[in-house]
C-alpha cells in the first residue's frame, strides 16, 4: 500500500469518525424520542389508565381481570363507549408541530396551572405519562407535553397534538369525573333470562302486579293486592314486555340538585317500584321518583299547574345506590298498566300523568 493509499484510508476513517460524532451530538442537542412519542401502538396490552387534574378530580380505569370490560375505581362498571374512545386516542394521537418559541413559556405555565395528568400502564408497569392541556386556538389541536415515565418530570418542549384525519381537539377524551365514566346500563337482560316482574305503584296499590315466566307461552300475571290471577294472558303482548329490558340505559348521575333535594326525593313516595329476578334468583330493584319542574310557574293546556316533569324521572337503582335521571320515553313502556297482558292496547304508565303544554315562558 503505497503512502497515498494510505492518507486516503485515513481521511476516511478521520471523516466517518466525525460525521458519526455530528449525529450523536445533533441527536442530543434536540428532543428525545422518548419524549416527543406520545402514542402507545399496543392498547391490548394497557391495563389502567390514571387521569387527574388540577382541582383534584382524579379517576383509574382499570380492566376486569376477568375480562369483563374495565372498572371505574375499582368498583364501578365502566362505559365501554368512553373507554374506547380514550383507547383509540392513545393509540392515534399524533405530533402536529412544536409549540413555536415564541409561544411556549404561556402554553407551559398553562399546562401547570390547568392540564390533565394521563398515566398509562401496560401489563402493571407505568410506560407512558404526559399532560392533556386545552386546544389550539383553530380548534384542531391540543397542547400536550411528556413526562420521563422513570422520573415523572416533564419534557422541555411542549406540542400541538392531534389524530390524523380527525377535525377537533382530544382534551374532552381526557376527563375525571368518575361518574362520567361509569356504565349506565339499567337492565340488560337476554328474556329467557327473566324470572319475574314485580311493579309496585305505591300511590294506587290496586294497579300493583307480578308477570311469573313459568315456561315457554306459559306466564301468570298476578294482582297484589288481592293475589288474584289475571285471566286471558296473551303470551305474544308478555314477550314484546320482555324484549324491553335489554340494553336499557339511565340518563345522567347529574340530578342538577343539591343534597336537600336529593334527600328530600328520596323521602318522597316513589312513583313506581321495579323489581327485576333473573333464572339465577338475582335481583334487580328500581324505585323510581318524580322530578320537580324547573319551571314551578308550568300549567297544562286548561291552566292547570303540572306537579312534575313530564319527561323525565329519578330512579334509585339497588345495585349500585346511585340516584340517576332516567326519561319516561325510555321506562314508561316497563310501568304498563296489567291489562296490557291481556292484549289490551299499548303500555301505559299507570302512574303518570296526562300530557300537558309547555310551560310558560
């Protein structure tokens, strides 16, 4: 090898050596990967999922170990609906842009003054955290910045984040009122799976009944008061009643009422008591309130003042103890009146009033 060879290997590995040092350094000198990837590719394998914010609200969705969806606070049934979105968005979520310089010292005090802490756990171990902060003043981007999962401090540099091919911002995903996560269901019952109804009506206990599944088109309808059997049951009208319990849902836990008024309802003499006991001798009881009108000043069409809501009731479910809104349009059609097996007409409440107008403005 001659000495011109030789300068020649030389300059190259003389080059190569500082190209490889320009790398390393350009790589230091800017944003970790680790703390600009805000999405996790494999949700099958996230199991909790902690969000807190900064007034205190705080909820863990955890998933059953039995498989049966995810918990809200270790208690709860969780709504799957929720649960999959929020999957959906830690799985998606993107980098639009960097937060320009110009702009980062007001998104950071912002995200620590008023930002959701999102942790995510995978198999037990925590893999991912970062803060969920508001949404880019063009509504298509929300400010979100990582935190070393080992040491939990926050990156230098805040983003703009967003799901491609989604038009909005990802902080309303990100909430932590455990009752916005909790599942709704009421009643979801396959039919055969249905051993009696039992409807209470305090008010006119004459209206009272218990609709016995005995076997197939065998059912028995029996008035309480005096335990006299309806005669001329129609089995097609008692399947049609039976279809209703499935994928039944309440309102809102949000009543819009302060203690005294809960506590006050809750005294009050119930409209309607349901009470569901499936093939397996659970049961499943739901007393049901009226609501007091907004609008206290609310007649009907004769000037006649209207007691209570005429669309919605309260209903405290035995389950849980939770005190829910529920909408007649949803439950009326389970209070009929025990004629109805009969073939009678449609389902009627018994226990509600007549339509009535609007109330006055």
């Amino acid at each position: 090898m001659n000495k011109r060879n030789r300068i020649a290997i030389i300059l190259v590995v003389l080059l190569g050596s500082a190209s490889f040092w320009l790398v390393i350094n350009h790589k230091k000198g800017t944003i970790k990967e680790t703390l600009r990837d805000f999405a996790v590719e494999d949700t099958a394998s996230v199991d909790k999922i902690f969000l807190a914010d900064k007034k205190g609200g705080q909820v863990t969705l955890q998933r059953d170990p039995n498989g049966k969806g995810w918990i809200v606070n270790g208690k709860y049934g969780a709504r799957m609906d929720a649960i999959s979105t929020l999957l959906l968005t830690i799985k998606k979520v993107d980098i639009k842009e960097p937060v320009g310089k110009k702009a980062q010292d007001n998104v950071v005090k912002q995200l620590a003054a008023d930002a959701v802490r999102c942790e995510i756990y995978q198999k037990g171990v925590l893999t991912k955290a970062y803060y969920v902060g508001s949404q880019t003043q063009d509504m298509t981007g929300t400010f979100m910045i990582l935190m070393d999962p080992e040491t939990m401090k926050p990156s230098a540099k805040p983003f703009v984040t967003y799901i491609p091919g989604f038009e909005g911002f990802l902080s309303t995903r990100y909430f932590t009122d455990p009752k916005m996560w909790r599942d709704r269901t009421v009643f979801n019952y396959v039919p055969t799976d249905i051993q009696t109804v039992k409807l209470e009506i305090p008010a006119n206990p004459e209206y009272s009944y218990q609709l016995d599944v005995k076997g197939n088109n065998d059912y028995k309808v029996t008035m309480l008061k005096d335990n006299k059997e309806l005669k001329g049951v129609d089995p097609m009208a008692v399947k049609q009643y039976l279809s209703y319990f499935q994928q039944v849902y309440f309102e809102s836990m949000d009543l819009a009422m302060n203690q005294k008024e809960v506590d006050s309802t809750l005294k009050s003499v119930p409209v309607d008591v349901l009470t569901i006991t499936d093939t397996k001798g659970k049961v499943n009881k739901v007393t049901f309130y009226a609501r007091k009108l907004k609008h206290e000043d609310a007649v009907d069409e004769k000037g006649k003042k209207i007691p209570f809501d005429l669309d919605r009731m309260n209903a405290l479910l035995g389950s849980t103890n939770d005190l829910v809104m529920v909408q007649y349009y949803v439950f009326g059609k389970m209070l009929p009146k025990a004629d109805y097996f009969q073939g009678k007409g449609p389902e009627t409440n018994a226990a509600k009033p007549k339509p009535a107008a609007k109330a006055k403005s």
